[in-house]
C-alpha cells in the first residue's frame, strides 16, 4: 500500500504594526515545530520608518513592508498587502505617551491616536490572537487604569485578554529589560487558561553575549570582519551559527580626553568612582557613564547605546562604548540580521527593538497555545531520556 506523504501543518499568519527594523517579527520567525519547520509565517510588516524598512527587506526581502503613517492605513490596507482576510496573530508595540490627568479616558487622548489606530486595525481584523508590547508603566500603580481600559476593551470585543511585565533575562536575553505585554485570545477558541510564556532557568550574562568579538580601541573597527576567536558559550555559538563574517562590530570615537576619564572607571563602576574633579556632571543619573559586568546580564539597551553618557554602555574590557554588533547581541539579535544605516539610526532600530529571544518565547508559546507542535531543545530531549520520558 502506498504511503500517503505527511501532512505540515499549517503555518500561523502574523501581521506586525510599528515592527520598526523587525526585532518581534524574527521571534515569530525562529519559532519552529517538532519537525524544524517554521510554525509561523509573517505576512507584513508596517512602520512608518523607511529606514527601518530598509534594514529589514535587506535580511528579508520576500517579506512585504508597509512604509505608511498607521493613521492612514485600512484594515483593507493590510489585507490587500498581506494577501491575508484574516490574520491569525497581530503583535506590535505602538507608543503610548497619552499618560494624561485622571479622568481622562485612554483611548479618548488625542496623544494616543497611534494607540487608538493599533486597537481599530486588530478589532477591525479579528485574529486569534493579540499581543501588544509596550513600556512597564503601563501596568504601573499610577497608569494601571488605562491597561484596565485596554483589557476591558478587548473582552467587550469578544476577547479573553491578560497583562503582565516580563523580564528579558528570564528568556535567555543578556540585559535587564522590564517591558509590559497585552495578550488577548478570542474567546471562540474556547482556550481556558489565559497563562504567560513560563520564565526559563538558564541566565546569560554580558561575557556570555559578546566575549567572542573582537576587542576594539575607539574609533576602530570595519564592515565587514572575521571572528577572532572561536565561540565561548553556547549563546554566541546561536548568534553565530548563520553568519560567517561580522557586520555592525565598528567603535564610536572618543576624544582623548574622555577615553583618559573613562579608563579610569573599574568595571561595574560608573561616573561616582571618579574622584570629585573628574567626575562628569552630576546631573546625569546613577547608570550613566558606566561598565558592564562581564558576569552579569547589561542592563537596558536604549537608543543611546553609542553615548557612554547615556547609561551602562561601556565595555567591561575595552575602553570604549559598546558597538552596534555588542548591543545587538545584547538585544539577541543572531549576527546575520545585518542593521544598515547611520551609526543613529542603527541606535534607533536596535535599542526599540523587542528582543527576538523575548519574542520568540511568546511565539512558541502562542503555537502551543493553539495546539502547533512545539520544537524541543536538544537538552530538554536529553533530559527526558535520562527520566525514562
């Protein structure tokens, strides 16, 4: 008898708003099944950022890119784009900057039209599923009401939704980054428990994320470089298993004088290490001027990374702000996802980004959620086998 071929699933369509240069979508994009096939397939991304748009079709150019004011884009906007009538999941972190006076509605904030227009697209659009990403203050004693409104609005429009803080380092990232998550389900997929994507064991620190590259003085560095060395942690051995050579890995220059202060500052430490007559202003807040900890995870990655004065983003060996590449893999972005741009706008689309680890373990989750096979760790296998599993 002939053997019938085996069916694949199929695959879970994902449309991202504000994606910037895609750091939520490569999560959904990495996530794969028990048959190490992808278990999503992104459709579309929009933002009105046209050099985000251009790293991103640069990494994947068969993926469509809305470069639109979401203000002014339809839901038969995203449907003609995509080619989807009906997208399974929409993720996206619009802005939220309408923390106005109480008595103020959210969604009734002129300064959050960009909220607004996220919530019209997805009730307009239906998916299964919605996650929203978004800053922690969000869920935070004095803005709480307004994440109570959103959820309030999603269950009015046929949804069971939930809301939590979650932390970067609990999913494999190696920084310290507290962002908040709205999560909704449509209540016809008859799914009973609302849960969150379970924080993992394993943490990452600095030295784990970026010992292997190249140790650069400031203003060193070129597009692009061989690895100097060979991987050091299974962290770097994910970053680096698609890449052959490394882009991005360049060093700001300092002037002479801030790299004579800065040399100065012991690892870990920050500006309050100097002696009075050298310190920097203190104007500056507690993180600023400071090293990373080569055991410990680095703290957020903002848009700023290049500016020392910025916060923790100077090399705990190297004197030196951390490069682009370093932040990236901080972000844990792998090392083929190539940013292009200004040294400004590759700040910009890096320090915004969802970090794709961090997203990737929502991806995996939605996908059991939804009863898509999962794919397991090698290490988890092992473990099963020596269990007797």
């Amino acid at each position: 008898m002939k053997q019938q071929p085996k069916q694949k699933n199929r695959k879970l369509t994902v449309i991202d708003l504000f994606s910037g240069a895609g750091g939520f979508s490569l999560g959904f994009i990495k996530s794969k099944g028990l048959d190490h096939e992808p278990l999503y397939d992104v459709r579309l991304l929009v933002d009105i950022d046209k050099e985000a748009a251009f790293t991103f079709k640069r990494n994947f150019p068969r993926i469509p890119f809305l470069v639109k004011d979401i203000r002014e884009v339809s839901a038969d906007d995203l449907r003609k784009t995509s080619g989807l009538e009906q997208p399974d999941v929409i993720i996206g972190g619009p802005p939220c900057q309408g923390f106005s006076q109480v008595g103020k509605r959210l969604l009734d904030d002129e300064r959050n039209q960009l909220l607004r227009d996220f919530f019209r697209l997805v009730l307009e659009l239906k998916p299964k599923v919605v996650l929203m990403e978004n800053v922690p203050n969000l869920l935070g004693s004095l803005h709480g009401e307004y994440a109570g409104e959103l959820l309030d609005k999603l269950r009015e429009e046929g949804y069971e939704p939930g809301a939590q803080v979650l932390q970067a380092d609990d999913y494999g990232v190696p920084q310290i980054r507290r962002r908040a998550f709205l999560f909704g389900l449509r209540k016809d997929l008859k799914i009973k428990t609302l849960s969150f994507p379970l924080p993992q064991e394993k943490k990452v620190s600095a030295e784990e994320a970026i010992g292997d590259l190249p140790a650069l003085n400031s203003g060193e560095g070129q597009d692009p470089v061989t690895y100097a060395s060979p991987p050091r942690s299974t962290y770097q051995l994910e970053r680096r298993k698609s890449s052959f050579f490394l882009f991005n890995h360049i060093a700001r220059k300092h002037a002479p004088k801030f790299i004579e202060k800065i040399s100065i500052i012991p690892e870990g430490g920050g500006n309050r290490d100097l002696d009075a007559e050298l310190q920097f202003s203190d104007n500056y807040f507690s993180q600023a001027y400071a090293r990373l900890t080569r055991n410990e995870a680095a703290h957020t990655i903002t848009t700023s990374f290049l500016n020392p004065g910025s916060g923790r983003f100077i090399h705990y060996r190297d004197v030196r702000s951390i490069t682009a590449r370093e932040a990236a893999r901080l972000q844990s972005f792998d090392d083929n996802y190539i940013f292009h741009g200004t040294f400004v706008a590759q700040e910009r689309h890096i320090g915004n980004a969802v970090p794709p680890l961090l997203s990737q373990a929502w991806a995996d989750h939605i996908a059991g959620l939804l009863g898509l096979k999962k794919e397991v760790p090698l290490k988890k296998v092992l473990e099963r086998g020596a269990k007797g599993g």
